[in-house]
C-alpha cells in the first residue's frame, strides 16, 4: 500500500451516531474516553491476517514436524511436564475471558483508533485459547504420561486451585470494560505475560521441554501489541482527569486481584517443577515487575496522576513467601489434583535456601515430612500433617495460608448469616467495596464439607483409564503409584475449616 | 512410559466428536467456555456491579438444553480461520495488482466507477462496519465456545469486508486520473435510498439477542438485501461495464456469507430437532424474528430500485432481481422448516 497513513485514516472514518435505534447501556462504564486518541495497533486486516498466517505456520509446522519426530515431549523432564497439566487449562480460561473483554471495549468505547486494537486482540484471544488446547492435546499424544492432559478443561471445572484461576480471569470480563482492560492489558498482560510466555519458556527449554517455547513465544509476539492497547487504553483514561478517582481504586483492586492469583501460580510452577535449576521466581517478580513494570512504566504515569497501586507494596512483601506457603498446600493436597507432583530433593531444598534464605527453617519439616508419605505403602496422605484443608478466600479463592501459615493474615467475618474467610486485609476491602459480586457461588466446602476424599475423587473423575489408580500422585515413582483402594484406607474426611463445630 | 495396567487414553476425552473421531476444530475449541451447568457446577465467582454474571441463558430467547452441542458446518478454528482470510485478502491484492499493470481499471465505464463503485458500493462498507460492531458484542455472550467463536469469526468477516472496500478504493483513486473516493458516508447517513439500510443496521446494533442477530443477518439480511443492493447488481452488473475486478472482491465476501448463512442454518436445526423439548418454542421464536427483519430487509431492498435505474436501460430487472432473491431466501426458509405456510 502505497499511501498506508491514509488508509489508516481512512478505515477508521466509519463510526456514526445512530439516529434510527438507541442501544441500550449493555456494559456500564464510569470512565469518559475521548474520542480520538493514538492508535496503539497501526495494520490493516488485511496486514494483520497474513502476519498470523504466517506465524501459524511456523509454530504449528514444527510442532508436527521434527518436535514430534523428535518424540521431544517425550524425553522432557518428567517433573516440568506435570505442571503444564495444571497451567494449560487454567492459561486457556485467561485468553478466553480475555476474547470476551474484547466484545465489551468494542462495543463501548467509542474510539476508532483504541477500537482498531480491540478487534485484532479480539482474534489474537480466540488463536490463543487455540493454540493452548491445541499444546495440551499434543502433549496428551506425545507426553510419557498423557492423564491429566486427557482431560484437563473437564478437571479443571470443580479443581481446587483453578477457583482462584477464575475467579481472577473472570474479573477480565465481568464488570465495567475499562476495570476488565486495566486487570487484563495493563496488570495481567503488560506485568506478567513477559514472565509466562519468556521468562518460562526458558525454564521449560531448560528442562528438555522444547515444544512449549514455540507456541508461548508466538503466542507472546501478540501480547506485546496487547500490551500496547492496554498503554493506550490507559492513557485515553488518563487525558480526562474526571477519571482519576475511579481509576485509582479500580487499579489498586485490579493489581491486587492478578497478583493474588498469578503470582501464588507462577512461583509454585517456576520453582517446584523445575528439575533442572536455574533463577528463582523471585529473582524475575524483582526485575519484571518491580523494576520493569512499576519503575519503566507504571511511575512514568504519575505526571498524569495515576499511582502505583496502593496494593502495590503488600504484595512485594509477601512474594518472597507466598509461593511456598501456596505449594506447601498445593502438594499437601495432591490427590484433590489432576497432576503429578515430584517432592524436592535435598539439592532442591538447598537452592531454595540459597535463593530464598530462610526458607529452610520454614518449610523444610514439611518437606521431609512429604517425602514419607509419598509411599503409599506407608498409607499416610500428606494432607493429615494438618488439622484441615486451609479456608479458601471469598475473593481471591487462595487458600488462606499467606505470607506463611505462622504469620497467616487471614480473617474470617461473618456477612448475611455466613462466615466469610479473608486471605488478606485487601481481599476484604475489596469485598467491603462491593460485597454481592462475591457471594453468587457455592464455596468449595459448601459443596465438598463431610465427602470422604475417596469419594471426592471418583465423584470428580480423578481416576486413570484403569479406573483404579489416582490421576494425581504424591511422587513420579511408577511402581508404587496410589490407587482409591489406598484412599478409602487412609480414611480422610474433608471438612470446612468454617464450619463451627 | 506409565505402569499402569490399563493403556492411557491418547486424546481428549470429555468431548463428544460429531463424527467418529475427534476433530482438531472441536479439539481446540469445545469447552473452552466454562459453564456451571456442564463442568463447573460451583458457579460464577464474580458479579458485575449490576448483579449480573458472565454468561446469562437468557441472552437469547430461543432455547437449548446444551448450547455446547453446537458445532460449525466449515469447523474453522483460528488457524483455517486466518489462512481463509489471508488468502482472499491476497487474491484480492493481486488481482488488483495485475489489473493495475494490465491498465483494466482504465476500461472502467465512467458512470459505472462514480455511480456504482463509489456512489454505491463504496456506501456499504458502512454496513458491514455496523455489523462487525454488532458481531463483536455477540460473541460475547453466546452460550457456549463453538458459538462464540463463530460470531468472532463473522465480526471479523465484516470488518475485513468493509476495510477491502476501502483499499480497494484507494487503488482506484491510484489507478484512475480524476477518481476520488468521497461522499460515502454523507450518502450513507442522508441520501434517502441508504436510510432504510442504515435503519436496520444500527436496529441490528442495538439487538440483544446474538442468536436473533446472527438470524435476520444471515437468514434473512444477507440473502435479501445485500444480494440485491451488492451480488445482483455490482457482482452481476460488473462486466456489463468494464469492471471485471469488483466481482472478485465481492465474490469473497460471498464466501463468507455462504460460511455463515451455513452455521446459522445449523443453529436452527438444532433448536428446531425432532425430539427437542424446545423446539416449537424456538420455531415460534424464529417466525417472530422472520416477522420482524423480513419487511425490513425488503424495504431497505427496494429503497435501492434507484441504483437500479442508474444501470441504464435494464426495465423490470430489480423487480426480477428482488423477486428472484425473495424466492430463493424462501426456499430455504421452508427447507428449514419455517416456510410463510408452516415450511
């Protein structure tokens, strides 16, 4: 295209105001947004489509030409590949809420230039919820051990963990357009994605896994013009200082609702299913997010009058514990998983203690504790070192167990006839701001209270194809695997820790 | 490998395959939506400040015990999806390209470029603009996956639409001493034969419901108004006058409405399905609908009969044209069983 400025002009000259029909108010917004703004995409569709194509090709050509030759799934590290069983299906739910969140700008925000980033994301989403189911049926194909991706979008639906998954993502898509783009573009994507689809894949490259990189990678060439909506999304806002107010809050509470989740999930995955060690979780939370995104881009803000999160600072003091606390309650309660889980080694536990100092003294008991009872012969669960299974949050869905069970912030209140528990003081303010938009589901103990663990698992499809032994093991041990026969033995009840005796 | 007496199943098991096995488009597609009602029983964990939550059944009146059933004639996914587009977005550069070198563009009658490419054809892209716009909000709150993506994917068949249109203009502008692409959207939003056009299309803007969206676009808008005002008279009119390119264009767009036109008519099948708990509910539904956009889409059509006039001697012909269309959209209307006299 010769003249591609004035072709930019001019896709952009469609909108009109309707005179024939009002349409209704469908996604509410508090936020005024100017009309004309810097155009963060700059392609054509046409332009766009052939870059995809193209990226597509690649990434799916060597995925089923020499990766699957190779046999590289495979041969990966046993450990790193049970974690992707978990992330697959839980990742796949951010890219479509993500999708949806699409829908509600496009139809919202009255912008040509911030819509024509809107509608190219739009698709990137749908590509991306591909591309990630797509990896988890390879990896059923041509991992060793295919249960758990068989079946992980159906697993995923009533998981433990993966509430806290949802609950994040939904808040993509689930409320004003603008709060949904600052949780996805400004929070998620913009802080973290570098983490998920770099900093990880170098982790999964490390550890023989070399299929995950080619699809994370391409799927992180889209992120970086996300990225850029979610800049331009922000600075739209920002221009009318009417805004300012509204924003603040929503962006403390969108930084907080990510963080709760995203960084218990990437610290667990990052540093307890590497076999193959290489930096700490910690060691990339410093220099992504608190130097990168808050100090390169969250600060420069502050002349506009935006700051950074007021959540901001409690989160940094938890992080260097808040992954061992979540994976302390994340292998104790193994059988509930859909996974395998690999206890450390002592040379793990050394470079924990090295890159996490302290750590022992905390956490190593557990640990030795762990490595016991993953034999099945001894017929001890792992989930009876504790009293109960920890209480979940009413906002977050984290288990109620952080900075570290011994300094645990957790509160319980009661509101409308229930007991509510808190994992932190900002998941409650949250909940003080707008209590009805968290009470619309049933808790895992409303639904699970007085099952015995055995009957958890049939109940929710935690079995291998010989209908026998348990889709999650304690260890990657093969000859001593747990059956439901060793579960209804170790007679384990789950109880609501709420529930008032 | 496992120990394990039993061999592991090697692929997705929780997806019922509409044929015998498992396809890669239901693969990476079926059940990406959660939903309480199929495998996430707990419910919504978050409300809008409103009270609402992320999907609602009644986003659409017609009916379905398991939206998830639904799956799309052309299985595109993203990737089939995106190679379709690229290629008909390169036939068409190249063939603009090649007519550019060949100097076709200068065997352009001249009334025809200013008349009918931008008096006219250039109006529509307003159209489909308003109909991505409309897509877009749809794909938002189907009830399952394999129907979100499909209203994404239409979103995204008219935003190409009316982009195309657009470039293809500017190469005219190029190409073409004296032509300039000006006017459109002052006759899109005052000459009276675009009005009833622009009234259905902000009307489509403004409807709720994506499964009547999808009906009265592609069932009965599509088949109707667009084959008068856009196939019959530029596609078909074209060669008459010099213009060998523009059905090229327009033939892709074509392709799309086919694609289209065929998912909606699947979703009426499985509203419609014998044995259906539903079904004479949604079959009322849907004739509710036809009620509605029928007149409306033959209105807008007719309000076109003046472009018509501008082809020069052709009298009678948008009477055929309309009556040929009406015919054809009817049959399959009957097909479907929602025929004037009960299909």
């Amino acid at each position: 295209m010769q003249n591609l400025i004035e072709a930019h002009n001019r896709v952009k000259d469609f909108d009109w105001e309707p005179s024939y029909a009002s349409k209704p108010d469908w996604y509410p917004t508090k936020y005024k947004i100017p009309a004309k703004t810097k155009d963060p995409f700059r392609h054509l569709i046409r332009d766009y489509l052939s870059m995809e194509e193209e990226k597509d090709n690649r990434q799916y050509g060597s995925m089923e030409d020499a990766l699957a030759r190779g046999q590289v799934s495979a041969k990966a590290e046993p450990r790193w590949m049970e974690a992707m069983k978990a992330a697959l299906p839980i990742l796949n739910f951010g890219e479509y809420a993500a999708m949806k969140n699409m829908g509600q700008l496009i139809e919202t925000i009255n912008n040509a230039e911030l819509r024509q980033g809107y509608l190219a994301q739009m698709l990137d989403e749908v590509r991306h919820t591909n591309q990630e189911a797509y990896l988890s049926r390879y990896f059923a194909r041509h991992a060793a051990d295919p249960e758990g991706f068989t079946q992980g979008f159906k697993l995923r639906g009533t998981n433990i963990f993966n509430r806290a998954a949802r609950a994040a993502f939904e808040a993509f898509f689930v409320g004003d357009p603008i709060e949904g783009a600052l949780n996805l573009q400004v929070v998620a994507e913009t802080a973290y994605t570098n983490s998920i689809f770099v900093a990880l894949t170098e982790i999964a490259a490390a550890n023989g896994d070399q299929v995950t990189p080619s699809v994370f990678l391409s799927i992180q060439s889209d992120e970086s013009r996300h990225m850029a909506n979610g800049y331009s999304t922000l600075a739209a806002v920002v221009s009318n200082p009417d805004n300012l107010p509204a924003l603040q809050i929503d962006f403390d509470r969108a930084f907080w609702r990510q963080h709760a989740f995203i960084d218990s999930f990437l610290s667990v995955v990052w540093d307890y299913f590497q076999t193959n060690r290489s930096f700490s979780y910690l060691d990339k939370w410093r220099e992504w997010i608190d130097n990168d995104w808050v100090g390169s881009y969250i600060e420069r803000l502050a002349p506009f009058g935006l700051k950074v999160p007021s959540t901001f600072a409690a989160a940094r003091d938890r992080v260097p514990w808040m992954g061992h606390s979540a994976a302390m309650v994340g292998f104790a309660a193994w059988p509930l998983q859909y996974w395998r889980f690999d206890p450390l080694t002592n040379r793990d536990m050394d470079w924990f203690e090295l890159k996490y100092p302290g750590w022992h003294g905390q956490y190593g008991k557990f640990w030795d504790e762990y490595r016991r009872r993953c034999d099945p012969r001894n017929g001890e669960l792992a989930l009876s070192m504790f009293p109960s299974l920890p209480p979940l949050c009413r906002v977050c869905q984290m288990p109620c167990v952080f900075p570290r069970p011994d300094i645990s912030t957790c509160r319980i209140k009661e509101f409308a006839g229930k007991r509510h528990a808190f994992c932190t003081p900002e998941c409650e303010l949250i909940f003080d701001q707008e209590p009805h938009r968290y009470l619309a589901y049933d808790t895992f103990y409303e639904l699970f209270d007085g099952y015995d663990l055995a009957d958890f698992i049939v109940e929710n499809g935690l079995l291998r194809a010989d209908g026998k032994t348990l889709i999650a093991q304690p260890w990657l041990n093969q000859e001593q695997m747990w059956t439901i026969d060793h579960i209804r033995a170790a007679r384990y009840e789950i109880r609501d820790p709420l529930r008032q005796q | 490998m496992m120990n394990t007496a039993v061999q592991s199943p090697r692929d997705f098991t929780y997806i019922k395959p509409r044929k015998r096995r498992l396809s890669e488009y239901e693969a990476v597609t079926c059940y990406t939506q959660p939903d309480p009602a199929v495998f996430d029983r707990q419910g919504w964990y978050l409300l809008t400040p409103e009270g609402r939550a992320a999907w609602r059944p009644e986003s659409t009146r017609l009916q379905h015990p398991h939206w998830f059933d639904f799956r799309d004639p052309s299985s595109m996914w993203q990737r089939n999806y995106v190679k379709l587009q690229a290629e008909q977005e390169r036939a068409i550069e190249r063939c603009v390209e090649d007519a550019a070198s060949a100097g076709a563009f200068s065997e352009f009658d001249p009334d025809w470029l200013t008349e009918i490419i931008a008096g006219h054809y250039r109006v529509w892209s307003f159209f489909e603009y308003g109909l991505f716009r409309a897509f877009s909000r749809a794909q938002r709150e189907a009830l399952s996956d394999t129907l979100g993506n499909v209203l994404c994917f239409e979103a995204v068949d008219r935003i190409r639409h009316a982009q195309s249109t657009v470039l293809y203009l500017m190469a005219l502008e190029a190409n073409i001493e004296g032509f300039k692409d000006q006017g459109a959207k002052q006759r899109w939003l005052s000459e009276p034969r675009y009005q009833p056009l622009r009234a259905i299309v902000e009307s489509l803007m403004a409807t709720e419901d994506w499964a009547e969206l999808a009906f009265a676009v592609n069932l009965i808008i599509d088949p109707i108004t667009t084959e008068i005002g856009v196939s019959r008279l530029v596609r078909r009119q074209a060669p008459r006058h010099g213009d060998p390119i523009t059905p090229m264009i327009i033939m892709t767009t074509e392709r799309d409405r086919r694609r289209n036109q065929a998912w909606t008519e699947e979703l009426v099948r499985m509203t419609t399905a014998a044995g259906l708990l539903n079904a004479d509910d949604n079959r009322i539904v849907m004739r509710a609908w036809c009620d509605r956009w029928m007149s409306l889409a033959i209105a807008a059509a007719r309000a076109l009969a003046p472009v018509y006039d501008r082809l020069g001697p052709h009298a009678g012909l948008f009477e055929e044209e309309l009556a040929a269309a009406c015919a054809r959209q009817a049959t399959m209307m009957a097909e479907l069983g929602l025929g004037a006299k009960g299909g």
